[in-house]
C-alpha cells in the first residue's frame, strides 16, 4: 500500500473515531436500520427541559432527570453531563434515570455548536466550552445549594470539563466523573496524522469530511442505542475539517491538563474503547497526580453508560458520587491499576 493512501486512511480514522461520525453511519457488524426501537416511557421521558442562559446571551437547550421525591427534598447530588462529540443531551437517556432513582438529578445540555444551538455544526474553541460549563455548574449550584455537585462528561465532554479543572480557580464543584475523555492529543499521533489534519484543515476548513468506507468503529455493544444515536435529529452527521482541527486542540489541552488536574475525580475507560487508542489514555492516567480515581471495564467500549452491561460503570458511579473514598461497587478501579501497569 501507498504511503499516500495510507495517510488517506488514517485522516478517516481520525474523523471516524475522534469525532464519533461513524455512529451516524454504519457501525456494530453492520449498517443500521432506519427504525428506533422505542426505550420504555419511564427511561425515555425526561421529566422536563428548559435553557441554560450563557454570560454572553447564547441559550442552550437542557433535558433534566430530576431525582425521585424532588418536590420534597434537595436531591443528594446533581449532576451536569456533557456529551460527545456530534451528540447532543439525549446521550444521558439511558443513564439518567438510573441516577433519578437512585435520587441523583442530572440536567444534560446541549453544548454550544451541538444540538440545538443556534451554533450547530460550527466549533467555538475549548476555552469557550470551559466558560460555558463553568456558567452552567453555577447556575445548579444557586438552584440546588445544599445538594453535591458533580460534572460528568462523556469524551469530548470530559475533555472540556478537563481542561475546566485545571484552571487556575476552578469552580467550586464537588467532583468529576470523565467517561473515556477525548485525549488523543497530537503528542499522542504519528507526523503523517498531525501533518494531513494541517493540510486538510488550512486547505479545506469548511469542507465537510466523514470516514464512510475507511473504518468500522464499534462505539457501544447497544444495538439500540446506536440506532437512537443515528437516527436523532439532534445528532449531527460529519464534521468540517476546522472542526475536527478543533477537537484535536481541545484534546491536546486535556491531554497538557492532566498533570495540572486536582480535583476528586473518577476516570473511566472501557477495554474495548475503539475511539481513544489506550495509549493517550495511559498517557493521560500516569500523568494525573495521586488523588484522582481510575475504573477500567474490560468488556466496556466507548460509551460506557450506554452499554449493554451500564449497569456496572452506573452503580460504580452513583457510589463514587455518594462517597469518594469508597472502593467500587465492580473492582472496576483495582482493574484499572492491574490494566495501567501492563501497558507500555
């Protein structure tokens, strides 16, 4: 094979998995279906929405799973859920109403340039997200004042809430919980992808690019949520090339933000993760300083909340939230110090 060709095939693994396009095309074994399989009421209705109004006047949508008995009571945490990259706040449908129950209130926006924001399909900058989490994180935290409060993110999601922590005065939240954080920084790359996503980005920024017929990426063992996944409207399918260029800054300022990250924190990776090569996320966890928590799931893929066994990753998170120091409920961070010291 060509090295040209070669290079053509690792751009579209890198748009495929860094910005998750291959999960509004085909993926699993195959090709998806145009039918969604219906979630159950309970799962999928989320109990209300509403807007989160930014310092500079942008609105975001939400979708918010208020925890069960909350006309009665503060819940004991809430939580704000950062999706990934091209998804929007319908990627907490299946997890959410687990923290419901469990009296754990979750509001998932859409973030800026996602969605249903005005912005769709253009990228900000990762400070520019940072600032909109911050805001939002303080806007929960003037509604619910005496209830914890957590920021989780899924990937890019947990890319920017990375890059948030480490800022000189970080918000004052009670903890992270980062769902395989988009990390694949370009420290983390070979020349030839570091030299075509210059090239592709400075020559064609607003071009629209997808991996349709490079890469198969198997994102989650959930039929289902794959399927709901490409079929919502909310989803967005492709990406310009200044976008991708955008995640890939974002994740190399994740990636420097490691060694600054001080705050309680759960990390979290699955063995299967075809989307963040484990090599950054080794990277990443070997730079963190000692305090923050790993949980390693060796039959979990990149979304790991909505996996066919979520339940695991959910109750380890739902325990971490309630007590930091507690060992998981599944082992799944003694795993994670076995899986760490194996890799090279």
């Amino acid at each position: 094979m060509s090295r040209p060709l070669s290079t053509a095939r690792a751009m579209y693994r890198l748009i495929s998995c860094l910005t998750a396009l291959w999960l509004t095309a085909c993926v699993l074994s195959g090709c998806v279906g145009s039918t969604v399989a219906d979630l159950p009421a309970e799962r999928a209705k989320a109990v209300t929405t509403g807007d989160f109004v930014l310092p500079d006047g942008v609105r975001v949508p939400y979708r918010a799973w208020l925890a069960d008995g909350w006309q009665d009571a503060p819940p004991k945490a809430v939580v704000l859920a950062l999706h990934g990259m091209n998804d929007s706040r319908d990627a907490w449908e299946y997890p959410a109403p687990e923290f419901a129950r469990a009296g754990i209130a979750v509001f998932a926006p859409d973030q800026r340039g996602f969605g249903a924001t005005d912005a769709r399909g253009y990228w900000s900058d990762g400070d520019t997200m940072a600032h909109d989490a911050r805001a939002m994180a303080e806007q929960l935290r003037e509604r619910y004042p005496h209830s914890k409060l957590i920021l989780m993110g899924e990937s890019m999601g947990a890319a920017v809430l990375m890059v948030l922590a480490a800022e000189p005065d970080p918000p004052p939240v009670d903890g992270y919980v980062l769902i395989a954080p988009a990390v694949w920084g370009r420290a983390e790359m070979n020349a030839f992808l570091r030299a075509g996503l210059w090239l592709f980005s400075h020559t064609m920024p607003g071009m629209k690019a997808n991996g349709a017929g490079f890469v198969r990426v198997k994102a989650s063992d959930n039929r289902e949520a794959i399927r709901r996944l490409s079929n919502d409207p909310l989803t967005i399918h492709g990406a310009r090339w200044d976008v991708v260029r955008g995640l890939v800054d974002l994740m190399d300022e994740a990636l420097a933000s490691a060694q600054r990250f001080n705050a309680p924190a759960l990390f979290m990776y699955g063995g299967h993760d075809e989307l963040i090569p484990p090599k950054a996320t080794a990277a990443t966890w070997r730079a963190l300083p000692a305090g923050s928590r790993q949980a390693f799931y060796p039959e979990g893929y990149h979304l790991l909340l909505r996996d066919m066994d979520r339940i695991t990753p959910i109750e380890d998170v739902m325990a971490w939230i309630m007590d930091h120091d507690t060992a998981l409920p599944s082992g799944a961070d003694r795993a994670a110090a076995e899986w760490l010291a194996k890799q090279e």
